[in-house]
C-alpha cells in the first residue's frame, strides 16, 4: 500500500488532489482495501472517488460507473443491500 498512499501524499501536496487521477488513485487504494477485509475504510474511500470522480468525469463516464460498481457491491458486503441497490438503480 505504501506506493499508493506516497502517490495520493504528493497529489495533495503538489496541489493536485482535485483532479480524476487523483481520484482514480483514491479509488484503486479503496480497492486493495476492500480486497483484504477492510470494508469500512474502502466505503469511504470510494465513496471520495465517486464523487470526484462524477463531479469532475461525468455520471457516465466509464471511470466513474466502474468505481460506482465497486462501491455498490462494497455496500452488498458490508449488508446495506437498500443502499447498494439503490446506487445501482440511480446509475442504469
């Protein structure tokens, strides 16, 4: 994890935390999170990237629907089956 959280570190510092790779970047670290059990962190982080990623790419955008269906099943996993299923009902 250590690459990604340097890579997210100078984003931040070099001003460029608003910006789709940095979302991007935010949303693979939720993805290894999520792949070892951490579901609370990765939710979180997810969620981050969706919504920078939506403001910034587009609702449609095919980067902002993949991370969408990473934390809706994210939300499956953690048992918030309503919320899961109303994020994917929101987006078809």
């Amino acid at each position: 994890l250590l690459p990604l959280h340097v890579r997210l570190d100078e984003h931040l510092r070099a001003g460029r935390a608003d910006t789709a790779g940095h979302y991007t970047a935010v949303a693979n670290l939720g993805q290894m999170l999520r792949s070892i059990g951490r579901l609370d962190e990765a939710d979180a982080l997810l969620r981050q990237a969706f919504d920078g990623l939506t403001r910034l790419e587009g609702p449609r955008h095919p980067g902002t629907l993949s991370v969408l269906g990473t934390l809706a099943d994210t939300q499956r996993h953690l048992g918030k089956l309503d919320e899961a299923e109303r994020m994917m009902r929101d987006y078809q």
